[in-house]
C-alpha cells in the first residue's frame, strides 16, 4: 500500500464545505473518493467565490481548496434509474459521506437504512448545522450562525464594539475534522466486528466542544466572559496576552511569559506597579494601552528579535499573504499547487499530516461536475450503452476536460 487509506472507497453526497474538507482528508490518505454532484450545476460551492473573482476564470476558489483527490459523477438522485445505480454501487462501497439538511436524502431513497440494507457494512456518515432532531433542526445549518449561537463570536471581538465571526469557516472545519475521527473510529470497528454503522456529526455539537475550556470556566467559576476594550487576545486573560502594534504598522501577538521579562525587555520599569495576577486582569486594558506605547517604539522586526531573544512567547501577525511566505511555512513545504484543467496552475495548502509508510499526496485536482462519470460507472461494472443511455436521458452529465 502506497497510502493508509488505498481500497477504501467512498460515496461521497456532501456539499459546501464540512463534508467536502472531511472526504479531501480521507483523499489525500489515498481513499477512492466518488464525488457524486447533481447533474448540470454540481456542488453549491462551483458558483461561490472570494472577491468577484474566478480562478482561471472560470472555477471557484472555495471548490478547488476542499475538492482535490476526488473524482467527480453529476447524476439526477429524483430519478429511479439513477437511484438504482447507486445502490448498486453502494454494494462496492465502504463510505457514505452526506450533508444535506436532516431528512432530504433519505426521502429520495439515500438514508442510512437504503445503503444498510444493500451492504450491512457500510459505514454512513451523515453531517448537519443542529443534528437531527430537535428544535433546530429545521434550520439552516450556516459556519458564521454556528460561531455566533456557540458563544465563540462573542468572545472575540473588543467590548466596545460588537461580537466578530472568526475570519475563517472554523465551525464547519471542525464539523469535518470530527467527521474524519468518527468515519476513521468506526473503519477500525468495522475491521474488528464487520459491522458498519451510523454516525452523525454536527457544527453545534463539534463548535461546543472545542469551547471546552471556556464553558468549563463559565460554568464552574460563577463568571461571565467579557470582551476587553483593548486588543487583549482572550476576554479571560490578563494582560500582557494580546495583539499589539508596531511603528511600522505590523502587529506582534504576545502571550505567556513572565511580565517582569516583557518591561525590562521593553525598557520600561514604570509597568511594575501592574506586576501581579489580579491587577493585571483587572486593570488589562490600561496595562495593554501601556505596553502597546512601549511596542510601537520598535519594528515588527525589531521587536520580534528582542522578544525571542529572551524566550518570550511571541509572533508576528500576517496576513494570508504574509504568512504563505514565512520563512518556516516554506520549510514545511504547505504551500504546494496543481495543475487543473480549466484553472491552470492552483496554488494551495499542502496535507498538514505527515506519515512516514503512507504520506499523503494531492494525485488529482479538483474535478470538473461529473468528468470521471464514464470511468467510474466503468468500474463499477456498468456496460457503455448502459453509460450512454444514461448520458442521452439526462440523468447523467459529463464535463469534458
């Protein structure tokens, strides 16, 4: 095996983001990931986009970032025919990945129970905003509405403004990394007992449990969290823990080190008086306006290299573009790219995990709807009138590269 993840094929329904970023993990470990899109438009993510603007353009940087190493099928699921082609497949599969709203694929005859009852081992893993009962559950199921109703945005942010969505799809990036933990836990079940089973993963349930720290601090201290006026990092933390300003305009985040270490490092004796525990949360927006005084007398640089010279915990602050070249981020080789059909040379992220039998490669970029229906129903045992018929009744669509 080239790849942990060689012979291990899965179906995957999944759109936007949360399942997309969870089957390109598993893709990238070497699972023959099955991207099965609606015929004519494919995923909601094709027709989305950053700045206006189209990579190549024509192709949508959000799809391309969550879709390499998979092979794309465009089918019509309304349609009998197709349905029982599915589930032929499903026979084959080991996977089925999905997160439509809670109910919408099984009343089309692609619930848990349809796969189960043509391979009892499958392993059906199903992803939504609320889970799939309850008051919610109706509800759209969106990254930025899960931040807020969580209580993460509105930890971040500064008091005297209002609560501030992280600027990335954190809760349905954490939605697929669970969805990863729960597929890869039940593939080892599998390989001990031969059972397949259900699991059902959602953003509320995965965004609160990375709060774990801050709920377990609100709920057992008697305290609320309040979001300071200055750029202090954490609304629980004191000072020095934060974000300050430089004289050339950049930002140095500072976090734990002894606060005696940052003012004498920064020349600055009058900062003693804040130096203990309680003062130092209780009096951290004047200690941060104080300190960010004494920062902003230096370069980003410059005072990068005074802080770590006496190890305090410090980084600057980049932006993407910054930070795509930063000295260790190319070390690491993260930035990496692809050559894709219709947008030339993709520039992306690299797989973060590294394995030393099995590392993980990008083998394919992102497809075009439905480019590799003909291979893939090939293989699958389906005869070329049978592929054909299915292209001529417009319950399959092919995008030719």
């Amino acid at each position: 095996m080239k790849k942990a993840l060689e012979g291990v094929t899965i179906l995957d329904f999944s759109h936007l983001l949360q399942g997309p970023f969870a089957t390109q993990l598993l893709a990238d470990m070497g699972a023959n990931v099955i991207k099965v899109e609606r015929a004519g438009s494919g995923d909601m993510f094709r027709s989305m986009t950053f700045f206006a603007k189209w990579v190549g353009g024509s192709e949508s940087p959000n799809f391309l970032a969550w879709n390499r190493n998979k092979r794309s099928i465009a089918l019509n699921l309304k349609s009998g025919r197709v349905h029982a082609i599915i589930m032929e497949m499903a026979k084959q599969a080991d996977i089925v990945v999905q997160n439509f709203r809670p109910g919408v694929l099984a009343k089309l005859g692609y619930g848990y129970e349809d796969f189960r009852a043509v391979n009892p081992q499958i392993i059906y893993c199903s992803g939504s905003g609320y889970g799939e009962t309850g008051p919610y559950v109706d509800r759209p199921g969106q990254d930025m509405l899960i931040q807020g109703l969580s209580g993460l945005s509105f930890n971040t942010g500064r008091g005297d403004g209002p609560p501030i969505p992280a600027g990335a799809g954190l809760a349905d990036q954490i939605g697929a990394m669970n969805m990863v933990y729960g597929i890869l836990s039940a593939l080892y079940y599998r390989e001990k007992t031969g059972k397949g089973q259900k699991i059902e993963v959602n953003l509320l349930a995965g965004m609160l449990a990375h709060l774990g720290q801050e709920y377990v601090g609100v709920l057992n201290l008697g305290e609320d969290f309040v979001r300071p006026n200055s750029g202090i990092g954490h609304p629980g933390m004191q000072a020095p823990f934060g974000v300050y300003e430089t004289s050339d305009g950049g930002y140095v985040s500072i976090a734990m080190s002894p606060f005696k270490t940052l003012y004498d490092t920064l020349n600055a004796p009058q900062l003693a008086v804040y130096d203990d525990l309680a003062t130092l949360f209780e009096k951290r927006d004047e200690v941060w306006e104080k300190v960010n005084a004494e920062t902003r007398k230096y370069t980003k640089a410059d005072l990068l290299e005074r802080l770590l010279a006496v190890d305090i915990w410090c980084a600057g602050v980049n932006s993407i573009r910054e930070a795509s070249e930063d000295p260790q981020v190319t070390h690491m080789g993260m930035i990496t790219s692809y050559q894709h059909p219709r947008g030339g040379t993709v520039r992306v992220v690299a797989p973060a995990v590294k394995m030393s039998e099995t590392p993980a490669t990008i083998d394919r970029p992102a497809p075009l709807v439905g480019q590799h229906g003909r291979e893939i129903l090939a293989e699958f045992g389906f005869s070329e009138n049978e592929i054909a018929a299915l292209e001529q009744s417009g319950d399959m669509t092919v995008a030719e590269a």
